[in-house]
C-alpha cells in the first residue's frame, strides 16, 4: 500500500513539474528572468476561487464536460507506475481502458466546446476530433509493442516484467519513448501541433475550445491537462529506463526533465506547422510507431536473417 | 479644353480658381482610359459644399513624370441622374466612391455595391447603421460563417471581419470598418489653431504620428508660402525614416509571435524598444510625437544627439541584420510565409494598392521615389525595395530590407551634418495663401499618405482630407486570404498590418 501510495505522489509531482520547467526552459532560451517555476500553480489556486460564468446559449452538457474530462484523466493517471512502483490500480488489459478514458475526455470537451455554439468553438473542436482520431493509432500502437515484449496488458505488469528485457531491445525502446514524447506533443497541444501561448482564436486548437470556461471549471481542465502530461511523460520514461536503470529515483527526473526541455526547446526554436500540414505530421509519428511495432515483432520471433 | 493642372509635390498651393472645373462625362472618358496604364493611380477623390451645391475634385498620380494630376467637376446639384460609376472599370475608386454616396448620398450608376464605408456621424442616411451592415452572403449546405470581431480580444483596434469558410478554406472575407470613426476631418476645421491642428494630425494614426504630421506640416508650409531650411527638411528624413525602422522592426516581431517563433520575437521586440526609445531620447516621445511642427521644431539635432541617433542606429542595423540572416535561413518558418497570401501584380494594381504591400507585389509605388519632397529627390536619390511574389514572404522581406535601407540613409543623412542652430522654432501664425487647394504627399512606413485642404477667402481651412494608405489596401488583405486556409488569416494581416484608425478617420 505505501509503494503504491508512493506511486502517486510521485505521480502527482511529475504532473506538477513539467509546466514548470518548461516555462523556465522557455524564458532561459529567450533571454528573459522569466516567471517563477510554480507560478502555474498559483494560477490555478487562483481560478479556483473565482466563480464561474455560464453563457445563456450552453446547456448541463457545458457544465458537466470539466467533471467528466478531468475524472477520466484523473482516472487513467492512477493507472501509470513509475518504474519498479506499483500504481494505485491495475488489472489485466488495463493499456486499452487508459486508451479509450483519455478518449473519453476528449469526447466531453468537443461536445462542450460544440454547446458553446461559437464558431471559433466548433472550429477548435473539428481540429482536436480530427486529429484526435489520427493520433489514437500512434498510441495504440505504442502501447502494443510495449505489450508485445512482456506478453503482459498491464502497464504495472508491462514494467514489472520488464526488468527482465533482452537489452538487444534497447533501441526499440528508445523509439517508443520517443513516440510517447511525441504524442505529449500533440495530445498537449503543444509547438509544432498547437500553440498554447498564442492569442489568435482562429488557430488555436485545444485553447479555443476552452475559451467559454472560467474559474472552477478552467482550473479543473488545467489540471487534467497537468495530468495528461505526466501519464505519457511517464510512460516514455519507463521506456527508456527500462534499458538503463530500472528505479524510481531515475525515471521521475527523467520524465520531468527530458520531456519539460523537449518541449521548451522545440517552442523555442521553431514556429508552428502550418494546420494543413499537422495531419502529415501525425501521420508521420503514425507511421513510426507501426514500423517500431513491426520491427519489435519480427524481434521477438528471434528470427535469423 | 485642358482635363488636368499639372502640379507636383513640392510646388506650392494651387489657386482654386485655376483647377479646371470640366464636364463629368469628358472626364470619366479620359480616366476610363487613362487608368488602366497602371503608372496612374488616385491620390484623393472627394466632394465638397460650394454655394451652388457640390464640387467634386480628384488627384491622380502619374508615376513616371512626377506630375499629379488635378481635376475638379460640379454637376447640376438638383439632377437626380447620378453619375458613371469609374469604379465599375477600374476598383481602386471603390473607397472613394463609396465616401461620397455616404456622405451626400451620390448615385454611382452601376457601382458594384455602395455600401457604407465609415459610417461618419454627418452620413447622409440615417438608417445605415453598424447594425445592419449588408455583409456578402453565399448560401450552400456545406458553407460556414465564421464572424470575427468587431471586439477585438486582444489590445488592437475594432473592425468586424466577416469569413465565408469552406471547412478550413477562406472562400471570402469581408472587411466593415468605421468603429473608431472620430470625425477627424471636421475636428480639423472646429479651431484653426496651427498648433491644435498639428496635435490631431498626429493622432490620426498613432504608429504614423510621424508621417501624418509630416503631412500636415508639408501641406501647410505651402499655404504659407515661407521657405524651409534644408536642414528642418534633412530632420523630418531622418525622423520618418526612424519610425520605418521601429515599425517595420516590430511587425518582423508580430509575424514571428504569430506563427509562434519565440526566439524572433523577443529579437526583434527589444529592437524595437531600442528604435522607438531613440525617438525618445531626441525629442521626448517614443513616436514622435511634438517632433514634426510647421515652420520649424523644438528639438534641433544637436552634436550630441547625432552621435546618440548614429551609435544606435548603427548598433539596431547589425543586431536587426542578424535577425534578417537568421530568418531567411529558418525552414520552419519560410514554410509557414512562402506562397502564403498572394497578392497577384495584376491584381494589386487594379485595386490601386500602395505602399511596401504594393512594392510586395512588384508595383512600384514609392512616394519617395516617384513624387520626392523636402530633403528626397535631389539630396537623397531613393531607389525602392521592390519583391515580386506578393506573398507573405515578400511582404516580410521588403520589411528587412526597407529596415536596413533607411538605416543606411539615417546614417547617409548624419554623418556629414553639422547643426548650425538656425533651424527656427515652430510658427504656428503664418498667414495661409487664401482660396487655394494644398496637397502633400508623403510615403509612412506603411505607404503613400496624402492630405488636401481647401482655404477660404479669409485664409482659414474650410476642408481637411485625408487618406492613410491603408484606404487602399484592406481589399488587397481581403484577397490575399482568398483560398487560403482560416488559420492563416493573423499572418495575412500582420504582413499588411493595416490601420483601422487611419481609415475610419
């Protein structure tokens, strides 16, 4: 109980961070003092206690969308272990119910941002459902050839048993981390996908659907986007720490650090995909992940060419 | 019967009564013509009350001989006729067109759509409001509306853009203006102080508070009938070619926060400061503003500030060149600008487009250049920025290049210049020559600015006009997003990066 008390709290504090250390990796490359590592927090703590505004045009539906994308996420998140831990909940085939709550909460926030009856809303919501439904393959994927290794469908089973890996392995599970990392890009909605920064509603992605939320209900959708981080963050650490050094100590720093810098310095230092062109980029890490699960495959079947 | 008084940029005014008054219907032949050789382009059209009703005057720009053409008209004021439309031949009339018919309720026969263009507070009808502005319409199943504005979310001005979308493709914008309508044109005649008036010029546009009152000075010196120091005019050069870097500087910024490119956009942010904190330093405002005033100025270059103006430009020129390199080398980004929001030249010359979005699109439109005043032409030979792709990127790249351009003329105009403090402070009581019409012409950073007046009897203002090039260039944004997909559309308008106040007056 206390190791999977661990596991969360670990968790938790990998959710908390990466914000953080992306904003400072940011403000570091642009020569700015920058804001402080928790402002994100403070920003929070400060939505929650402001009260709500509620449009005249939405219905429960609007109102309900905030619960159920931050119970799914919260859900999926207590499913992740951290290397040798063991998370709060597992169960066999575990992989596909994250898959589908994470789809869940997808689904509550397009109906909400299409309740809105904004334009600008219904144009956000196109976008995230489009690229949604490409990028749900690139995860799919992933998770199996993680399963494929273990022969397990668990993630807390997938990483226990992982320990025992053939370290000839060890590539592929560099590919699947950075597949994981690259989802984080586009599930975030982060550069090249999406700009979280920007102030233009007609290119926004995941921030236009948002826009009717206020007080409460902004908190509760940052958070899950907080946490939503931290289960694929999680994730691609395992992977890699699984072919170096199997232990919690390694991987919570190095889901911080690696994916707060991967992100602070792609935003720094390119500019946004022109939208046309991100479906070709999801494709692309589609493509990838089918290739890494193929070459794992063939792998596992040692066969001799 | 001679059409036109041939006039240019630096002759002084022009008596009223030598402007030819000729038959509307001699005149539209001749421009039906005239016009489409694109070396011509309208200056200003407008209509103004004369005891037997209205009389109509119209400046054309001849490119190549440095001529502006002058031409005025007065039809029978109770005719209920209307007249030719010239805008059904040749669009670049449109703004002008639809001023008049708002105003005094003129009927352009066969002008495409007359719609409301400003929405001044002495419009003619009543009934047109905001409210129930005719916005185009297509109707089909799969289409959608997608309205933006006319609050904007952000610090920037009003306007309601009105998009027709086939899913993320633009099949056409609308562009409705007139939300900052301040009346600046009867502001200009309440109080004919010279001072009071130079203080709205500079209000006009405050991203141009140099150019429009570089304007109004130029215009009024020619009512007053004085002569300027050749050294007040080397000043204002030099003080309207600071604010071309500072704004040019600034938009490369906006262009890079808008496709999300930080590193761009915190370069050229503190560049700018730089530029417009140099402004500062000379004359106490970051703008300019109390920099341009008739007849003189209260803040002669001194030794000192030469040096300051010199080392910093110097310093602005390296740092902002890198920048320059740096873009041109970065595939993220000229993926995002290339073959972005073209403005075809055909099609820029049609719709009388001015400016560095015209030098954009390879037209040569370049006041500095075509109709030189002051210190231009004969002390500073400019040679314009031009690019032909009419894109984004071209846009972008007559900015860098204008940027470093009037950095090397700032630098031209001070290295041999020695203060000899005879510059004279500002006369704001010089008599105006009486019953004339004042014209001046200058390039902004963002292209051709033009101001008229008319004098009275008694030498007093009797009307203001005005034009910021902006005038002519909403439509060329307009179609510069035609197929384009909607999440393009902040690029397109940052590359243009129009004035709303300009327009709206």
């Amino acid at each position: 109980m206390l190791v999977q008390l661990c596991n969360t709290l670990l968790m938790v504090v990998v959710a908390l961070s990466i914000t953080g250390v992306i904003n400072r990796t940011r403000a570091l490359l642009a020569g700015r003092k920058g804001i402080r590592f928790a402002q994100h927090i403070y920003n929070v703590r400060l939505l929650m206690r402001k009260g709500a505004v509620y449009s005249s045009t939405t219905s429960i539906l609007f109102r309900i969308a905030p619960c159920i994308y931050l119970g799914a996420t919260l859900m999926a998140f207590l499913f992740i272990p951290v290397a040798d831990l063991w998370p709060l909940f597992s169960f066999h085939g575990d992989i596909v119910l994250v898959a589908y709550l994470l789809a869940l909460s997808r689904m509550a926030l397009i109906l909400a941002a299409l309740d809105t009856g904004s334009s600008f809303e219904g144009m956000g919501a196109s976008r995230e459902a489009l690229y949604g439904a490409l990028v749900e393959p690139a995860l799919m994927m992933g998770l199996a050839t993680l399963a494929l290794f273990c022969g397990y469908s668990s993630f807390a089973d997938i990483f226990a048993d992982a320990q025992q890996l053939d370290m000839n392995l060890t590539v592929i599970m560099l590919l699947v981390a950075y597949v994981f990392v690259v989802i984080l890009f586009i599930e975030a909605g982060r550069v090249p996908v999406d700009d979280p920064k920007t102030h233009l509603e007609l290119t926004m992605i995941h921030e236009v659907m948002c826009l009717d939320y206020s007080g409460i209900d902004m908190a509760m959708i940052q958070i899950a986007g907080w946490l939503k981080n931290a289960i694929f963050a999680m994730i691609a650490a395992n992977a890699i720490a699984v072919a170096f050094c199997f232990h919690w100590w390694f991987a919570t720093p190095l889901a911080i650090i690696a994916t707060g810098v991967a992100v602070g310095v792609v935003e720094s230092l390119r500019a946004r995909n022109k939208l046309s062109r991100n479906v070709t980029y999801i494709l692309t890490i589609v493509a990838l992940s089918a290739l890494v699960l193929l070459i794992g495959f063939l792998l596992t079947q040692n066969i001799e060419i | 019967m001679e059409l036109y008084i041939r006039s240019n940029n630096n002759s002084s005014a022009i008596e009223l009564s030598n402007i030819p008054v000729v038959d509307y219907v001699a005149l539209y032949n001749d421009l039906k013509e005239r016009m489409t050789d694109s070396r011509y382009h309208v200056a200003h059209y407008f209509a103004t009350e004369v005891e037997s009703g209205l009389r109509f005057f119209i400046l054309i720009l001849d490119d190549q001989t440095s001529e502006v053409l002058i031409s005025s008209f007065a039809p029978d004021y109770y005719s209920e006729e209307g007249l030719a439309s010239l805008t059904a031949l040749h669009p670049q009339f449109h703004p002008f067109e639809r001023e008049m018919h708002e105003l005094y309720g003129i009927n352009f026969n066969h002008h495409p759509w007359l719609k409301p263009l400003r929405f001044s507070h002495d419009r003619r009808n009543r009934e047109s409001s905001m409210d129930n502005y005719p916005f185009y319409q297509i109707e089909g199943d799969e289409l959608h509306e997608v309205n933006v504005g006319p609050i904007h979310a952000g610090i920037i001005e009003p306007g309601a853009f009105r998009f027709i979308c086939n899913g993320e493709q633009v099949l056409h914008l609308e562009i409705a203006l007139g939300y900052q309508h301040r009346g600046v044109e009867s502001e200009m005649l309440r109080n004919q102080s010279r001072l009071r008036q130079t203080l709205l010029s500079e209000s006009i546009a405050g991203d141009s508070a140099i150019s429009h009152s570089t304007a109004y000075v130029e215009l009024i010196e020619k009512l007053g009938e004085k002569g300027i120091d050749q050294d007040l005019n080397r000043e204002r050069a030099v003080a309207i070619e600071l604010e071309r870097i500072a704004m040019h500087i600034a938009d490369t910024g906006a262009l890079a926060t808008d496709i999300g490119f930080q590193l761009y956009q915190v370069a050229c942010e503190a560049l700018r400061t730089m530029t417009i904190n140099t402004t500062q330093a000379w004359c106490g405002n970051r703008f300019g503003k109390s920099l341009i005033r008739p007849f003189g100025t209260n803040h002669p270059l001194t030794t000192e500030k030469i040096a300051m103006i010199r080392n910093n430009v110097k310093e602005i020129r390296r740092r902002y060149n890198e920048v320059r390199c740096d873009i041109l080398e970065a595939p993220t980004l000229l993926s995002r600008f290339e073959q972005c929001g073209l403005v075809p030249t055909a099609e820029m010359k049609r719709i009388g487009g001015v400016g560095m979005a015209a030098r954009s699109s390879n037209v040569r439109r370049d006041i500095r250049a075509t109709h030189p005043w002051g210190f231009y032409g004969e002390e500073l030979v400019h040679e314009p920025v031009m690019h032909d792709d009419g894109d984004v990127m071209s846009r972008l790249m007559t900015r860098m290049d204008e940027v470093l351009q009037s950095a090397t003329y700032v630098e031209q105009m001070l290295a041999n210049y020695t203060p000899t403090g005879k510059i004279p402070t500002p006369d704001y009581d010089v008599k105006l020559k009486t019953n004339a019409l004042s014209f001046s012409i200058v390039e902004g950073w963002r292209g051709e600015i033009c101001h008229v007046a008319l004098t009275n009897d008694s030498g007093d203002i009797k009307k203001y006009k005005i034009k910021d090039p902006s005038l002519h260039n909403w439509l060329g944004l307009a179609i510069a997003v035609r197929s384009e997909g909607i999440s393009d559309f902040p690029i397109n308008n940052k590359s243009f990066n129009l004035s709303y106040c300009g327009h709206d007056l």
